[in-house]
C-alpha cells in the first residue's frame, strides 16, 4: 500500500512507520505525524518539529507552541478542536530550514494526512507551509493575512508563530491575522452572514487567486 491508499490516519502512521526516506531520519529522535482532532473543520500546517517536538513527538509543544496555544484561544479554539501538522515530520538537525529534497519526500504523507481529515481551512503558518500549499515562492510577508481558494478548500497563510518571539512588532500581526482566520471560519457557517464574524468588520481581502507565481490548484490535493 502507498500512503496515498491509506484510508485513515492510523494506517497512515503505521505506513511512514520508523521512517528513513531522507536523511532527517538519520537524526532525528521519532517522526512527530500531527496531533488534534481528526475530523477538524481547522488545520494548521508549520514548517517542522524542534527540539521539544522531537523529544515530545507532538507538534508546537515548544515556546512557538505556547504562542500558538494563546493565538488559538484568542479566536475560541483549545488544540485538541483543530488539527496541527507539519511540512515535515522529522526535526531538520539545529533546527536549520527543511531541505527541498526532504520536503518532496516527506509533503505525500501530509498531503494524504489534508485528503483524510479534510478540514474546510488550513491556516499555514510561515514560509515554508504557505510556499508548499499555494505552490508558490512569493514571499510569506506578502501572502499573509489573504484568503487563498486552493482546490476546495480556503487557506489563510499567517507568520510563523516563531516570528513573533525575534520580534515583538509580528505579536500584532498574528493576532490580527487570527482574526482573520475566525471571520474565514465563521463565514464559511452558512448560518452567519458574511462579515459577521468579523469581531472589527474590517474588510476581509478576498482573494480568489494568489498572486503572481501561486497558482490556485495546489500540486497534490
Ligand atoms: N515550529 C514548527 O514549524 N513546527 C513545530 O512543530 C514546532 C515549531
């Protein structure tokens, strides 16, 4: 079976097994696969484990994590509602950027992990996440914040929540693209009118393609 005919979440763990398809295997502790609700209506893709995560084997458990956990409350979400995943599942050593052959080799597993939880919005946090899912190389500072359409789902690219512990100004910045996030969520509840759950009613920038270089179909989901 490839992972791609794995039917749930489970058989798709126990197919990436003790994994060893790139050299990240070599170094790290344990494959840290994604953690949270598995029917999540909210999915968060980040770049790839650290240190604590790779001693945890969970996603965001770390001082990223922590904000996270804050950025989460602030819009009504606890991490056990969304779903927390990662580019790639192995932690690149020092935590250097993830290479781009291990992330060809290891982005099936994720992209099979979307398939099965299906959420109806991914927020992707960073470069590394947004660039992969919106196929794209534009730079995550002119992405974030936006609504993107990628096949059927909306994806909201914010900062990385490491970004704001270098540098205090993008606390804001997360916050507010949080906000975003909510009134995307919100406004996908047929039951709320659109705008409605925009806590300041500012206007949302809707975008139904990306921009230059981000085509809207994303490569394999
Ligand atoms: N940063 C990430 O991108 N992912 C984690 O799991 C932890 C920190």
């Amino acid at each position: 079976m490839s992972g791609a005919d794995c039917p749930d979440l489970a058989s798709l763990r126990e197919h990436i097994g003790d994994c060893r398809r790139c050299p990240l295997g070599e170094t790290r502790t344990q494959v840290v696969f994604g953690v949270g609700d598995p029917d999540a209506r909210l999915m968060f893709i980040g770049e790839g484990p650290g240190k604590n995560e790779d001693l945890r084997g969970e996603p965001f458990v770390g001082a990223a994590g922590k904000f996270l956990d804050e950025l989460l409350a602030s819009i009504g979400f606890t991490r056990s509602q969304v779903y927390i995943a990662n580019v790639v599942k192995c932690r690149p050593p020092g935590n250097r950027d993830p290479l781009p052959i291990e992330i060809e080799t290891c982005t099936p597993f994720l992209a099979r992990q979307i398939e099965i939880i299906d959420p109806k919005v991914i927020s992707t946090l960073g470069k590394f996440a947004t660039q992969y899912v919106l196929d794209t190389t534009v730079a995550i500072t002119r992405l974030r914040g936006k609504l993107y359409r990628v096949g059927g789902r909306r994806v909201v690219p914010v900062l990385h929540p490491a970004a704001a512990l270098y540098n205090g100004s993008n606390r804001q910045v997360l916050f507010d693209d949080f906000r975003r996030l909510r009134a995307v969520l919100d406004r996908e509840d047929d039951s709320v009118p659109v705008g409605a759950g925009d806590p300041e009613g500012e206007t949302l920038e809707m975008s139904d393609k990306a921009p230059e270089n981000a085509p809207v179909q994303p490569q394999l989901f």
